[in-house]
C-alpha cells in the first residue's frame, strides 16, 4: 500500500476536462493562442440539471428546517406566519417560534454551510489537493483558542463574547499561517500546508494547557467545540456577520479567473497576466473570513468543506467557477440537512450537528472515492508519478561496518546506526534518572540514580521504584511502540508525514478505550486500544478496496474513519458528567497520570514480540523505499511486506493509545531525528523506538515541571512542541525534506 500525506505528493492539477486533445496548455480556454474556438460540444456543461435539483433540495429542506423544532408548530402556521395571513405575526407566540427561532437558525445553516463549502473548495484548488479542509490554516484552532482565552482569563459568559473571541483567534491564526508560508518559498501549496498544520498544533496544544487547568472553561468549551446551531436567536448575531460573510463570498468570485489560471501552473498563470502569490494570499484571506464566521457563528463543524468540495468535484470537474458554485449549495444543504436530523433524532435533546454531518458525510465520501468518478478527481495513484526519493547529502560514515565472526556464523553491524542506538540508549538512561528525580527535592541525582537501580536507601529505593518507575516505565513502552509505528508507516509510504493517524488508527484506539469505560471508572482497558485500532484500520481496508489500494482513496477514507471515531468521541465525552468528563479529557489528551507497571506490561510484552519481527522485516521494508517493481525483482512480495508491517503499525499504535492516549507527533518525529542519527541507508527500526521512548520520558517530566504545582498532560506538550518541529524540519530543509 502506497501513502500519500495531503499536500505533500499532490497530484499536479489537470487540464480542464473540457479542452480538446492536443490543444496548448498554456491557454485556459483550450485553444490556441485563444483564437480557435472550442466545439460546442465541449462548452455545454451537462451538470445544469444537477445543480437545478441541488436548489431544489435546498428550498425543501430550507421548508423542513421552518417546520420542525420546538413549540409544535406545523408546517401551515409557519406558512402563515412568512405570508402574514389572517394577521400571524402578530401571534407573540408564533412570532418567538418562527421569527425569532426557526427562521434565523434555517438563514444561519444555509449560510454556515455555503461559506464553508466555499472555503473547502477554495482550499482545495489552491493548494492543487482534493484532501484540503478549511482546518487547514488553522482556522478551527485559532478560534477553539480565543474562545477558551476568553472563558478562562476574562470571564466570557456570552455568546457575543464567544463570537469575538472566536473570530480574533481564527484571524490570527490564519495570519500566521500566511506569514510562515510566505516568508520562504512564495507561499508555496506546499509550505501553506505545512505551516497550517503546525500553526493549528501549537494553538491546539495551548487551548489544552488551558483547559486542563480550568474545569468552568472545559464544562464550556466541551459544548462549543461540539458545534451546534441550538445557540442561534434573533437576527443581532448574524446581522453583526452578514458583512464579513459577503466579503469572504465576493472575494472568492473575485479570485474564480485567477485560480483557473493558476492550475495550469505558475509560470502559465504569470504568462496570462495573473500573480500566484496575489491569488493565493487572497483566497487564504477569502478562506478565513469566511471560515471564521462560520466557526463563530455555529462552533468548529469539521469535515463539511472536505464533503463538500468532494461533492461538487464530481460534477463540475476542476472547472473553478462551477466547482465553487456547487460547494456553496451541497455544503449549505448537508449542513442544513444536518441540523433539522439534530433537532429530531434525540428528542426532547438535541444532538451535536457535527457529530451528524460526520454521520452523513463519512460514508458519502467513501461511496465517492471508490466509485469510478475518482478516477477523473485525480485521486487514484498519485504516487505513481512520484520520482524516488531525492538524494540528499549526508555526513560521513564515521567508518567501516563491523564484521563479527564465530565459527561459521558472522554478522554485520552497521557502524553509525550502531553508534547511534548506543547514544541513544545512554540518553533515554539519563532522561529516566532525570524523571525519577524530579520532583523529588530530598534527592540528588546520583542517590536517585542509585535508587532506580535498587542500591542506597531501603526509602529512597521504594519511593524511586515504586512511584516513580511505574509511569515512566509506561511512558517508555508507549513512547516505543508509538516511535516503531511511524518508522513503519513512513517507510511504507516513502513520506516523512505518514503516521498512522493517516488510517484513523488513534482515533479507532481512542474511542475503543472510551467505550470500555464503565459509568465509575476512569480509564478503559488497556486491550480495548488495539481492538479499536484493528477495526479502524479493517474498515479503512475493506471501504478503500483492499490494502493495496494506492493513494488519496486510502486516505480519503482514513479521514472518513477518523470523522466518525472523532464523533464517537466526542458524544462520549459530552454524556458524562463534569468531573469524569475532566479526568478523561485530561486521557485524551495524552496522560501517563496514573499509569504504572500494570498498564505497562502489555506494552513491554508486545515490544518484546513485534520488535524482534520488525528487525526481521526491515531489511525487506528498505527495499519498499524503491518501486515495486524493482522490488519484486529483488525476491521482495511488495503486498505480503505492506500488509505485514502494517498490522505491526497498528498492533504497536493502539497498544501505545491504550496506555497513554493518543501522544501526538512522536510517530512522526522519532522516525525523523533517528533516521538522520543512523543515515540515509538504514530503515531506523530501534534507533525509532529508542526516541520515542526518550521523547516521551522527556516530555512527560517536562510536563511536572514547567508550572508549579499544575501537570501538563504529556500529549500536550509533545503538541506544542511538536508544531515548531514541524516547521524545523519540513519548511527550513526545503521541500526535499518530506522524502
């Protein structure tokens, strides 16, 4: 199975379906020199009757909408009520139901959902990449980060004030994300993808270290962040958006000519008389307004404009103009859809509208990349044209492989990776005596070291041994079987970015454990991770048609997996009370809190087991790193190797969820720092779980430590972290180093 990670090995964008065979590339209009006109044939659009019926759907469900809710009134006082008959609205009652609830919450959802559409098509074309979403530039983050600001520093108990915070943070964020992107490389799809991921994982991180350490803040913000439309009454909030949501939507017709330009490459686009960094700096500027008054108006609604750009993909082609058109209508009718299930599948309650739009869309999305369409989206094999891995130079060997000889056995043993291992064995010792000493002002470092080995004080050795050891035994496992995951899945991939949060592996092992849950206990049991990992990953494989399905269709419905698990998540927090709610956020943020060598154990076992056979298997993963061609050649079964090493991924990452909770970006950084300690010929399978379990150490007692007296969860330092990492690795090094 080839991976691909979204906006990292997109495809290169199409010509316009509608241009003729041969015509010159370099004309937008399919012609040559723009003097020979195109066949009528090939200017009819036969997707008009769609896009008639969409309107259609959208009236009737916009009529739905006014018709259902609260305060039992049908369909034909509504009615009344928008014509005025028999003197309705004077009805003080009719007039609260209709005209003050049900008619600003339908114009709410019509327009949430359309500038979200807008924006995920936007996004999508922009950065030449089917998977963008308008989480991308950070947008959702920023605005879950100034709401949370606002709750936790100043007080906030209004929605207006919900609002402003929201769209502060969203603006900010996207300013960002802009200003990383441009500052090297022209603002680049490629560096407003990475910045984006790495601006929304540090405002992540700092919304958790917030909300961790308030307990008014996450009761608040555990039901904002869920995204509902049950908070909209009366006109005043809108009306204050309305002009902020027309700017966004004329910048997008604005920016339609430029971006159909831009698809036929840069060097074109300036031929014809258009500037890319303009254009691109002017839909991240459409994006975010719009995005951002959506997100304040009705919560983070994830997945909507992914859905929705899909959908308006496989009728409208890559034409800019239509495929825009179309967004704006599916996203306002599956949002719209969305909201009146919400009202009336719970009732009396209503349920999280996100929760519902990741009910509907997930399996909309997978029927679409597997049906034949996807072809014509560019979303088969994208790796297929991608050229191997670049070359990049590297430090000297510090010398010669070793060669040790006994009898008639010998074995060769690298001597950098074996340098490296040996560093990095004597790391991971110190940062354990280090752990264990901290907090601990009665001891010095070396009576503590003493005591993590058993020597010294029968006191000092209990109390290292039996409250110190247990987490950090934990951490150690975790951190292993998190670091070995991702050195698998980005072999396999031939993508730094690949881990396996691609499949909805962590999402799967995290819903798994939170349903194990029982009503009093805090923590799941620890096999529920893996179970829950294996079922993702099954699902992924069977929906994307078998493991060595290539490319975006794998991904694309790793995204789906990952959508519906996010909303079983996020259900199962919103039903439990504040305090259990609390203790599991803290889980599901990443926390070795409470671990012990109980927990750890089923780690160590499973390390002990799935280690061994990784070494055995990295010496036919390497050869993965070529085509598999050239592989097959070599005596290497390129889908036994895959599917091998994938169940050793995911086997390692819900073991590792099951004990910790799902610790972001140590998959992706172990396999990087260790990769570079062992050179650029060696698939770094222990010098991987070396880090990881250094990473982890490391940032599990920076977490006691940085604030007196509060313990930052371990996932939520290795996000913030994890952020400028990001850009460390993959925006200083140029584009060659995602390879």
């Amino acid at each position: 199975m080839t991976l691909s990670q979204p906006g990292v090995h997109a495809p290169s964008a199409p010509p316009p379906p509608d241009a003729p065979s041969g015509a010159p590339s370099g004309a937008p209009d399919g012609t040559a020199d723009g003097t020979t006109p195109r066949p009528a044939a090939h200017r009819r659009w036969t997707g008009w009757p769609l896009a008639l019926g969409a309107v259609l759907l959208l009236l009737a469900l916009a009529a739905l909408s006014l018709s259902v809710g609260a305060g039992e009134i049908g369909p034909g006082r509504v009615l009344d009520y928008l014509l005025d008959r028999g003197g309705a609205r004077s009805d003080s009652r009719l007039a609260l139901v209709v005209g003050d609830l049900r008619l600003p919450r339908t114009v709410t959802a019509l327009l949430v959902g359309a500038a979200l559409g807008v924006a995920g098509a936007q996004l999508q074309t922009v950065t030449r990449n089917p998977l963008a979403e308008t989480g991308l530039l950070g947008v959702n983050a920023g605005a879950s980060l100034g709401v949370v600001l606002g709750i936790a520093v100043l007080g906030v108990q209004t929605s207006y004030g919900y609002l402003a915070f929201a769209f502060g943070g969203a603006v900010l964020a996207s300013a960002l994300v802009m200003l990383v992107a441009n500052s090297r490389g022209a603002g680049s799809p490629m560096r407003l993808v990475l910045g984006g991921s790495a601006v929304a994982a540090i405002f992540r991180g700092l919304t958790d270290v917030l909300v961790v350490n308030s307990p008014e803040a996450y009761e608040r913000y555990r039901v904002w962040v869920l995204g509902s439309l049950a908070g909209v009454e009366g006109w005043t909030t809108l009306r204050q958006l309305v002009p902020v949501l027309g700017a966004g939507f004329l910048l997008a017709a604005l920016t339609v000519r430029p971006l159909t330009a831009l698809a036929l490459g840069d060097d074109l686009a300036r031929g014809l008389g258009h500037r890319p960094g303009a254009t691109r700096a002017t839909v991240a500027f459409a994006v975010t307004l719009l995005t951002a008054s959506a997100v304040a108006l009705a919560g983070p609604v994830a997945f909507l404009g992914l859905l929705s750009g899909f959908l308006a993909r496989t009728v409208a082609g890559h034409r800019v103009g239509r495929l825009t058109l179309l967004a704006a209508l599916f996203g306002a009718a599956v949002l719209t859809a969305s909201d009146v299930l919400a009202r009336v599948v719970a009732r009396p309650f209503e349920a999280p509208v996100s929760v519902i739009v990741a009910l509907i869309g997930a399996p909309a999305l997978i029927a679409i990349v597997r049906s034949r369409r996807s072809a014509a989206l560019a979303l088969s094999d994208p790796a297929a044209d991608a050229s191997p891995p670049a070359q990049r130079s590297e430090p000297a060997a510090p010398g010669p492989d070793l060669l040790l000889r006994g009898g008639a056995w010998s074995l060769l043993l690298p001597r950098r990776a074996l340098l490296a291992s040996l560093g990095l064995a004597g790391a991971l010792l110190a940062a354990v005596v280090v752990s264990a000493h901290a907090g601990q002002s009665e001891l010095d470092l070396g009576h503590t070291f003493q005591a993590v080995f058993g020597y010294g004080d029968r006191l000092d050795v209990l109390l290292v041994q039996k409250f110190r050891l247990g987490r950090i035994v934990a951490g150690l496992a975790a951190g292993a079987a998190l670091g070995l995951a991702g050195c698998l899945t980005q072999t396999l991939a031939r993508n730094r970015l690949a881990t396996p949060e691609l499949l909805g592996v962590n999402d799967g092992a995290t819903a798994a454990v939170l349903i194990s849950v029982g009503t009093a206990g805090t923590f799941g049991a620890w096999w529920a991770g893996p179970l829950g990992a294996l079922a993702a990953a099954s699902v992924v494989a069977l929906a994307s048609g078998g493991l060595g399905a290539r490319g975006y269709r794998v991904l694309v419905v790793g995204l789906a997996m990952s959508a519906l698990a996010s909303a079983v998540i996020q259900v199962a927090m919103a039903r439990r009370s504040l305090d259990s709610a609390g203790s599991l956020y803290i889980w599901t943020s990443g926390s070795l809190n409470g671990r012990n060598y109980e927990v750890a154990t089923p780690v160590l076992i499973g390390l002990a087991v799935l280690v061994p056979l990784a070494l055995v298997a990295a010496r036919r993963l390497a050869v993965l790193r070529f085509d598999d061609s050239v592989a097959s050649s070599l005596g290497v079964d390129p889908g036994r190797v895959r599917l091998a090493c994938l169940l050793l991924s995911v086997a390692l990452a819900g073991l590792a969820v099951g004990v910790c909770g799902p610790v972001g970006f140590v998959a992706l950084a172990a396999p990087v720092i260790a990769g570079r300690l062992a050179g650029p010929t060696r698939v770094p399978i222990l010098g991987s779980a070396l880090t990881g379990a250094l990473l982890v150490v490391l940032a599990d007692t920076l977490g006691r430590v940085l604030i007196g007296g509060v313990e930052i969860p371990v996932g939520i330092v290795t996000t913030v972290l994890g952020g400028p990492f990001l850009l460390w690795v993959l925006l200083g090094r140029g584009r060659n180093s995602i390879n």
